[in-house]
C-alpha cells in the first residue's frame, strides 16, 4: 500500500512513521510512505502558501494554486484516493478505515492555519474526513491517526492476525478487562478463572465481561454488535436486572 501525505511540516511524521509497527512495515516493504512538503509546489521566492480571506474576517487562508499542483504532481502515473483531513469531514470509524485500507493508494491533505481555499476541495480531493469533534491546529496528527489505523489493517503488518480481528470494534463490542502478574496486587485479585487453565470457560467471562463494559461505557455500540449466543443471553439477564429496577409506571 502507498501513502501520500501533503503538509507544511513534513518533519512532523518521519520520528512517528519510523517507530513501532509502522517502522517495521515500512522496513518490510509492506506500506510506502511520502511525505511532501506544499512549499515546494510553490513558485515564489518566499514559498508563501497561505493569503487573507476574501471578505475579510480574521485568520488565514491557504491558497489553491499549491495544493492543485502538488496533488496533481503527486497523482501522476497513479491515481490515489484524495482524503482530506478537517473537522467538516466525516468522522473516521472502523468500517472506515477498513474501506481506507482496502484502496491500494492514499493521498492525505493536511491544511493549517484557518482553512483551505474551497475550490481545493472542488478540483482535488475525493473525501473530507475528520478524527473528532474537537479543534486542532493542523491535519497533520489526524493524518497520522488515520495512517496508523490503517497501516494495521493491511496483511502482515500486524504479525499475529487473530490480535486484529480480536480487536476491540471489529467486533462490535469493547475489548474485555486483562491481567497480567502478580496475581494480586493492592489487595486486587485477577479473576479465579483466568487462572483456572479452562478455556472455554475463559472464552466465555471474557464475552461476558466485553459486553458488560460495552452496556457500562458504550451502550450506544450494543445494537450494531454481533453477539455470541453467550451475550445474547447475558443481555437478556442485564435487560431483566434493569427492568426489575425501574419504578412502576404511572398507572401501575
Ligand atoms: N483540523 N480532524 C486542519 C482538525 C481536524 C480534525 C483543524 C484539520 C485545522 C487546518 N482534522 N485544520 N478534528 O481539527 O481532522
């Protein structure tokens, strides 16, 4: 897989892009990096990428002629799907990136300053996505968000396989409480059955306890899920509980 990124501050993602599982999948050749930077699609002397508004207002704006060059320049001989990363986009979730993963190129635009000019979405880019409802400076660690979250859905860059589709999301649901040694600790004691060496009654805490703490943090998560008959059954008992709780309705 080859990934583009466009940016200002391209010294931003090489310590990132280098480390980790990333690292080594850029090693193995199993995903391509490029990271330019806009200035050198500039024609000036003082590479200058951004102007004021039209209609005036505060803050700048970045100008098109640079991104409209350096996407094209960049899309020659390929043809990468364009991502731009901002706050209007639409929010990046697993089936996203799933679907960002399986193109075989990726091209992110990460803008600063207040905005890009409108007619760089109009003319090159394929689809605006943003990693939350929240304001940051400069689309460059969404892209490395995006990058990273992509990277590990690619065959071979996540060496134990079973750990991605055990994933929490993938399937639907949060991951399940872990331990590791001591045994106990502050008084706190892993649960008997993770140590009991019976693995089908293991399997069976660890999708309750994942649907448990999806019902505590997540509900919204439940609907969408794919339950095991194990959690169909233990969300009929939370339903019962909750229902047992509530006070009787008006008439009643
Ligand atoms: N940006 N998800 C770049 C974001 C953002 C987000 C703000 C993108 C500033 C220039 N991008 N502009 N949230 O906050 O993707």
């Amino acid at each position: 897989m080859w990934i583009g990124a466009l940016t200002i501050f391209p010294e931003l993602f090489e310590p990132f892009l280098a480390t980790s599982l990333i690292g080594r999948a850029r090693e193995r050749g199993l995903i391509a990096v490029e990271v330019r930077n806009l200035r050198d699609f500039t024609e000036d002397r003082h590479r200058v990428v951004d102007d004021e508004p039209y209609g005036g207002g505060g803050g700048m704006v970045m100008t098109a002629p640079p991104w409209v060059r350096a996407v094209r320049e960049l899309s020659a001989g390929h043809s990468p799907w364009r991502v731009l990363l901002s706050p209007q986009g639409r929010r990046l979730d697993d089936a996203k990136v799933q679907e960002l993963a399986s193109r075989p190129e990726l091209l992110l635009l990460c803008g600063r300053y207040e905005a890009i000019d409108e007619r760089v979405r109009e003319l090159v880019v394929d689809e605006e996505i943003s990693i939350g409802d929240y304001v940051l400076s400069g689309g460059e660690l969404p892209a490395l968000v995006l990058i990273e979250a992509v990277s590990r859905c690619v065959p071979g860059v996540v060496q134990q396989a079973s750990s991605v589709e055990r994933d929490s999301f993938r399937r639907g649901l949060l991951d399940h409480p872990h331990y590791t040694r001591p045994p106990a600790f502050e008084g706190l004691e892993v649960p008997e059955v993770l140590l009991s060496g019976d693995h089908a009654a293991i399997e069976r805490w660890r999708e309750r306890e994942a649907l448990r703490a999806t019902l505590a943090k997540r509900p919204d998560l439940v609907p969408g899920a794919a339950l095991s008959a194990e959690q169909r059954a233990e969300l009929a008992r939370a339903r019962a509980d909750s229902e047992a709780c509530k006070p009787r309705s008006g008439k009643g």
